[in-house]
C-alpha cells in the first residue's frame, strides 16, 4: 500500500462528488478542536490563579474526549453519524453552559473537573466521522490517502491555530470569551455535518464489532494507539509549559500565539513530508518520528527568552503534521474495512489521553520545578515511548490477521 499523496491527488479527493458539503462543515467543528480546552484551561487559571488547578481541569475534558471518542465511533459505524452527533451536540451545549457557571459562580476544583470530563466527553467526534467517509465516498487509491492526508494536516492546522485564537480570546474582557466561541463552533459546525444529504444517506452497518474491544482488538491497532498517545504526551506537556513560559515573561496573551507557531513549519513540512514519506514501512515509520519529535522537542529546554522559544518551535514543528498523517494512514493497514470510525476514535483517544497526561504532569512540574524541566520531560517521555512502539513494531508490519479478514469495498457499500 502507497501512504504517500501527490498535489494532484489533494485536488481529486477534495473535489469528489458529495464530498464539499461534508468537508467545510468538518472544518467548522474541527477548527476549535484544541481550542474548547485550552481556553478552559486560560480560563480556570485565570479565575482560580493556578495553573496546577487549570491543568487538571483540561486534563479531565481531555480523559472525557477520549471516553467519547469510541463510544462515538462505534455507534457512527454502526448507525451512520447523524443520530450519534446530533445527540451529543445537545449534550455537549448543555455540558459547556454548566462548566461555565460553576467556574463563575467559583465552584470548587473538584467540581469543575467533573464538569470538564462531561464537556469532553460530549465532544461530537466529527473528525472520526469525516475521516471514515473518504473510505465510503473514495476508492481505494492515492486519492483516498490524499483524503485521510487532508484530514491529519487539517486537524493538525486546527491544533496548532486552536492555541493562537485561545491567547487572543483571554485577552477578551471576559476570561471565558475562548470557551464559548469555541463551542459554538463546534456545535454549528457538527449539526452542519449531520445533517448532509451525504452524511444523512449513510445507514446503519449490518457489522458488529469482533468483540467488546472492537478495532482495539487488532494488535496493529494497539501498536498506532501507543504512538499516538506518546504524540499527545509529548505535545501536552509543552502546551502547558509555553503559555506558564510566556507568563513567567510578563507577556501571558503571547502563550497561545506562541504555540500557533507550530502550524509554521507543521503544515508545510507535513505536506512535503506527504509527498516523500520516510521511512516507507509504516512499521518504522511511527517510532522514528515520535523518537525524532522527542529529541526536537528537548531544544525547547534552551532558550531563555520569547524570540529563542520561538525558533524552538518552528523547529520542532517540523514533525507535527507527519505524525498525525502517519497515524491516520496506518488504520487501514492494520484494522478491517468498516471500523474506520472507531478506529480514529482509538487514535483520538490515545492522543488525548497523552495529552490529558502530558498537561496534568506539567501543570505540577511548571508549578513546583518551572518550565525548563517540563520540556526535557516532554522529550524524554517521547522518546521513551517511541522505544515502545519499536519494540511492537512487527504487529504493524504484519497488518490484519488473517481469521479476521477486511470487509471488500462493495461490502462496506452496500452492508
């Protein structure tokens, strides 16, 4: 199988019949994707003047959307996405609107936490939907992967551009200006998507998941999740350590805009990465770039002021974007046709409970150690992760088990 995706085959994918309504509604929901919860994490720190208190709270809406994200995919495989999103986009306004007037109303940590995990947990998972709907709409192909390629660089833009609109926001007369315009996105954005005539044609699969684990059951697919969560572990760290970093500079607005930095470099490294992937086994692939990102990402412990910091990241930047590509991609190398969703899930909750980790960690580093040492353990965790995935490596190179053959194309069409 191909992972690499040329110009031409961007323009294809993204130019498929059915497939225009689907993609700017999905750029809807997914643009405040990592900005609901860094601007709650501003915004506690800002009401209760503690970013070790701030950080758990993020960490809990982090743990909730990795709860939600396969309960979610399972039930969009299963029963097509509208009904599943358009559930959770009631419940995640009424979760936001409560977490709201508890961090007003100055409820206790503990409560706020609680809160928080509900508000991720209702998170419409639109990217997993939008990822499984290139493999129903596209043939197998280089357009097809130019499509899951679209959708890692996409959301990582997202990743990268969430943090920026978070710092601007703070600045905001209202401290939670940030989490509200971030849900609102989101929730116009993910009814959008659902109710498609594309979206909405999408029936009910006559597929069962293998058992309760579901794709999760695949060993390759196990094998992606732990690269995935060393991805977000490494990144949650640092998304806590360079807004405490500019504070600590008398510049807090600048913590954001310092991570959008990121985009810079991730974006068009990522596509020319795309282009000429390396190395071309995926089964090497994903621990030589955690392993690479780990390292990169221990530069961040050097320097000492705002413009040093952000040479930093534009460097480390550089392999943001591959990653996530790298991720998406190997789901269907290592998982059977019909459990795209789910699968995604998987990776979505894999990344956000390393960054869950990764955040809750660096809030108690940046608060009794400072940032320096919340860097270098960024990069250490990385790289000690990566370790990981190359010793499994081998379940990734073999791909799905034979007794548990992928569904063909027309199966997944017409079942």
């Amino acid at each position: 199988m191909s992972h690499s995706a040329r110009l031409s085959d961007y323009r294809a994918a993204l130019t498929t019949p059915g497939m225009r309504g689907p993609v700017v509604a999905s750029l809807l929901a997914r643009l405040p994707i990592a900005m609901v919860g860094l601007s709650m994490l501003l915004y506690v720190e800002r009401a209760t003047g503690s970013f070790a208190s701030a950080g758990l709270v993020s960490a809990a809406a982090l743990v909730g959307v990795a709860t939600g994200a396969i309960v979610q995919g399972r039930l969009i495989d299963r029963y097509g996405p509208t009904r599943p999103l358009l559930a959770t986009v009631g419940l995640f306004s009424v979760s936001v609107a409560a977490s709201v007037l508890a961090v007003e109303a100055g409820a206790p940590v503990p409560v706020l936490v609680g809160l928080a995990f509900f508000v991720g947990s209702f998170e419409p998972m639109v990217g997993a939907a939008s990822r499984a709907l290139w493999e129903r709409m596209v043939p197998v192909g280089p357009t097809r992967m130019a499509g899951y390629a679209y959708e890692a660089i996409s959301m990582e833009v997202f990743f990268v551009l969430g943090p920026g609109l978070s710092g601007l926001l703070i600045a905001a007369p209202w401290a939670g200006t940030g989490v509200v315009v971030g849900a609102v996105l989101m929730i116009v954005g993910a009814s959008w998507f659902a109710l498609n005539p594309v979206v909405r044609a999408w029936g009910p699969s006559v597929s069962r998941p293998a058992s309760l684990l579901g794709a999760f059951a695949y060993p390759g697919m196990r094998t992606v999740a732990l690269a995935a969560l060393g991805f977000g572990v490494t990144i949650g760290f640092v998304e806590v350590a360079v807004p405490a970093f500019a504070t600590a500079a008398g510049e807090a607005s600048l913590g954001g805009l310092l991570l959008s930095l990121w985009s810079v470099s991730s974006v068009i490294f990522g596509v020319v990465y795309g282009m000429r992937p390396w190395p071309r086994p995926m089964h090497l692939r994903l621990p030589v770039l955690l392993g690479g990102f780990g390292l990169l990402t221990l530069l961040l412990g050097v320097p000492f002021s705002l413009v040093g910091l952000s040479l930093a990241l534009l460097v480390v930047g550089t392999l943001i974007t591959p990653q996530s590509t790298a991720h998406s991609a190997a789901i269907e190398q290592v998982t059977p046709s019909g459990t795209a969703a789910e699968a995604f899930g998987w990776v979505i909750t894999s990344v956000t409970v390393g960054l869950a980790i990764g955040q809750g960690i660096s809030g108690q580093i940046v608060e009794h150690f400072g940032t320096r040492p919340a860097f270098f353990a960024a990069g250490f965790a990385g790289m000690l992760i990566a370790l990981l995935v190359w010793i499994f490596r081998r379940t990734v190179r073999a791909g799905v088990p034979v007794e548990l053959p992928r569904r063909s194309e027309l199966e997944l069409v017409t079942g």
